[in-house]
C-alpha cells in the first residue's frame, strides 16, 4: 500500500508546484490579458494539472 501513496504524493507535489506557477502566471495575466505567451502557459499548466489528475 506504501507503494500506492508514493504516486499520489509525488502527483501532490507537482500539482502544488503547478498551481503556484498559475497563481503567478493569472496575476500577469490580470495586467496584461493581450499577452499570448501567458495565455498559453495558463492553458498549458491547467491541461498538465487536469491530466495528472485522471490517473489519481
């Protein structure tokens, strides 16, 4: 069963990682919402996050 956990843990991990990137990436967004670069990095990081998800 401890074999189990260590994916989940490691998905928790990555995804907190994830989600402090998009917190900084929708606060540039917030003064520049014309920028396609942080626009696809918002999208790229939220169907990595999503995708990780499926399998937890």
């Amino acid at each position: 069963m401890e074999n189990d956990a260590l994916p989940f843990e490691e998905f928790i991990e990555e995804t907190t990682e994830l989600l402090d990137d998009l917190e900084a990436l929708i606060l540039k967004w917030e003064t520049s919402r014309d920028d396609p670069e942080t626009i696809d990095a918002l999208f790229r990081g939220m169907h990595t996050v999503k995708g990780g998800a499926v399998w937890h």
